[in-house]
C-alpha cells in the first residue's frame, strides 16, 4: 500500500475559545493545504450528508434528456457530460472519467437554473445543505483569520457573506463511473479519474462515501502522489467520516501562498501499474460519489495581500506548489473564469 497523506483532524465544534483551534487550523493549511474537520453532527448532521447523497444518486440516474436540457454554461451551472471537463488540459489524453452537476444559489428553495425533472421537489433540501455548508465555510473562515492574526480576525468571513453580492460558489454533485463501465475506456497509463488540478475558489468541502478511494494530493516535493483516506485513522467508529476541508487559490493568493492550494487528483482505485496504490479497506472498484463545496467570496472581491503581520513576513511566494498561482489577477471573478476557461475549452470556444 502506498504511504497515505498524514492529513491532521480538527475537532471545530467547541463553543468556547477558539484561539487555540484556530491556530491548528492554520498550521495544518500551511503544513498540507488539506483538513480533516472531525464531523460531531453540530455543524451539519450525519443524516443531511446521508439525504444528499441520496439526491445526488437520483440525479445521475436520470434520463440523459433531463440531465442534457440543463447543460453546463458559461456562469459554471449545470450538468457536465462525461470527459467534457479537463481539470488537467496541459497532460490529458481526453477529459475527466466523471459526471456533474453544479448548483448556485437557491432563492426561496429554488434554484435559479435549470433542475432535472427528476429531482425538481428535492430543491429544498438541496437548498437546505447548501446553506449548512455555507454556515460551515463562514466558521471556517472565521477560524482561518483568528489563526493568522488577520487585522480584522473577520476580514475573509465578511468577503463570503451573501449580502456582499454574487459569488462563484458552488456545490457540485460527483459521480465517477467504474473503469469497466466506461465507453471510452482509460489505457492503463491513463488511470486518472479528474486531472491534477487545485480548487479555484477560497476554501472547499469535501463530502465523501466509506470504502470510496481515489483522491491524491501532491506532496511538496512535486513529485510524489499521497492517497487521502476516507477514514483516516482513528475515525473508524466516528457516525460519518470527517469532512475535508482544502485550501483553494483565492486564501493562497489573499495570504502570499502561506495557506496552501495544494494540487490534488481523482484516480481510479486500482491499476496494473500501479497495483500498490491505495488505502486499506478502501479499494472499491465500482462508481464513486462525492460532494463538493466550492466557497467563494463575492465576485468583486480583491485578492491583495491581507493585513496579517504573519502574512506579510511571508516571503515564499504564491507560486509556490501551485502552478495557476503566478498568474495573478485582480479579483475573484476574474480569477474564476481563467480557470475555467482552460477547464471547458469547448465551452468557451462555442460560445466565441
């Protein structure tokens, strides 16, 4: 088995000082760019993530014309086709071995976009989870600049409120077909599920199903691939595995590159050459869900150095272990649509 990534977990659900939290959440972003946040139920309950999932199922197991009427579009909402996204453009054969199907904000339970058919009366509960997530980002945010000494400790919560305006955030249903199911079948050198690519957003949850392998993280030497647990040690008897929680590009440029945007990619759980790869216990060969959280600020939000002594004593650099951090922009929308712009070449290039 392939030596997993020693990812740190948090327990965040304390109601008293949180100073001391705070600073392991920081060290851990600088350290690995990656989070377990220890999932008690206080923040988002075990049956919310069970009652997502079930959403999530329902949704890919609907008629492709359902799914196809609601294609993915420019504002980055929408159902994305298998092999139409290519998170790594520069290194893939074809596009990503998966299916999604992006959400955006929900007013008064309802999404403003195209919904499937299918799971058109699960709108409030989708709007429900969306919201828990949202709550947890801000927490999370909070924490980030309590940890870092940011003059405001608010300054990165207040840049995610709704109330600012817009915001590319996103939460994203995943579901990746088994190797055997797939029309265009990868070539044993070709075993990656989603390109090598960091999160282009501040932070992002991650949601994910036991015995479901197949996320790896670039380690800092930018060579070696570490397999992410789904349940890292210790969380074994826990209700539900903890959330991952990761630094996207937006808290990298906001901190120099002291927060990592650690690079990460989905493969498939097993390969001929690669047959030590993987998790104990986690070496499912059949079709793989998992939920993400993309948290955004509003789209106007400037992604200039904070004001945090620790920040700004910094001198590693944002390009530092992130190959999109040296192309530096001036705000998070604008961020936003470089990145996706080399992700949906198609896309874009039909819309020219």
């Amino acid at each position: 088995m392939a030596n997993i990534a020693k990812i740190p977990i948090i327990d965040i659900s304390g109601d008293g000082d949180q100073t001391q939290v705070a600073k392991e959440l920081v060290e851990a972003a600088i350290e690995h760019g990656f989070v377990y946040i220890k999932n008690t139920g206080n923040d988002i309950a075990v049956d919310a993530i069970n009652r997502a999932f079930e959403m999530s199922k329902r949704l890919f197991g609907a008629p492709l014309s359902e799914k196809q009427a609601c294609t993915i579009q420019q504002n980055n909402r929408g159902w994305s086709a298998m092999n139409y996204e290519t998170l790594d453009p520069a290194n893939q054969r074809v596009g990503d071995f998966k299916e999604a199907f992006n959400f955006g904000e929900f007013v008064d339970n309802k999404a403003q976009q195209p919904i499937p058919p299918t799971i058109a009366a699960d709108q409030p509960d989708i709007s429900a989870f969306r919201d828990l997530c949202y709550n947890l980002s801000l927490k999370l945010n909070t924490l980030l600049g309590i940890g870092l000494g940011v003059n405001p400790p608010d300054f990165f919560t207040t840049a995610h409120h709704r109330a600012r305006g817009p915001s590319g955030t996103i939460l994203r249903f995943l579901r990746y077909p088994p190797r055997n199911a797939l029309s265009q079948s990868p070539t044993d050198n070709d075993d990656v599920r989603a390109g090598a690519h960091s999160d282009y957003g501040s932070l992002t949850l991650l949601f994910r199903l036991r015995g479901q392998p197949g996320l790896e993280i670039l380690l800092r030497d930018g060579k070696t691939w570490s397999p992410v647990p789904v349940v890292p040690p210790g969380t074994e008897h826990d209700p539900a595995p903890p959330i991952l929680m990761n630094i996207g590009d937006l808290l990298a440029y906001w901190t120099n590159g002291l927060l990592r945007s650690t690079v990460h990619r989905v493969v498939f759980p097993s390969s001929t050459t690669a047959p030590d790869r993987g998790v104990q216990g986690e070496r499912d060969e059949g079709t793989r869900y998992s939920i993400a959280y993309f948290c955004h600020p509003f789209g106007g939000a400037e992604l200039g150095v904070v004001p945090s002594e620790r920040v700004q004593g910094y001198r590693g650099g944002v390009a530092e272990g992130n190959p999109y951090a040296e192309r530096r922009v001036l705000t998070a929308d604008e961020h936003l649509r470089m990145r996706l712009k080399a992700s949906y070449a198609q896309l874009y290039k039909d819309k020219e």
